[in-house]
C-alpha cells in the first residue's frame, strides 16, 4: 500500500491515502482485503505505523491501540503451539 512508504517522510498524507482507499472500497461495494483492513484504525482512519501504534500478545488475543484516538482493536491469534 502507497501509505506505508509514503509514511516516514508525509505521517498526513498517509492517512489521506487510507481515507482514498476506504472511500473507494465503500463506493465499489467491493471488501477490503483483510492484510489492507489492519493497516489503519477503524475509528479515526488513520495509518497504523508502527511508531504509533502499541501491541501486546494475551491470553490468545492480539490487541492494537492506535496512540491517535485511544482505541484498541483486538483480534484473536493461534500460537505456533497449538
């Protein structure tokens, strides 16, 4: 996705680029695949970059915390173990 190489040096112009492509998946009607879907908050729309985001592993539950808006969004995770 542009957004992730544009990121280091235009943070703005990233979350514009993942505003585009929510824009035009809502218009086509057409799902977001789901690598794409985790790369930005589902709250404020921005872009998840590793810089602004906190994750932590519990209990089989991956939890992301966008550091823009405050929410996490958590998604379960089978272990290598399993």
């Amino acid at each position: 996705m542009l957004a992730g190489t544009v990121h280091a040096a235009h943070p703005e112009r990233s979350d514009r680029y993942v505003q585009i492509a929510r824009k035009i998946c809502t218009r086509t009607r057409v799902r977001m695949p789901r690598p794409l879907k985790r790369l930005f908050c589902r709250h404020c729309g921005s872009f998840l970059s590793p810089a602004g985001t906190r994750v932590r592993l519990r209990e089989g539950v991956l939890t992301t915390t966008c550091l823009l808006c405050g929410e996490q969004m958590r998604r379960p995770y089978r272990s290598g173990n399993d």
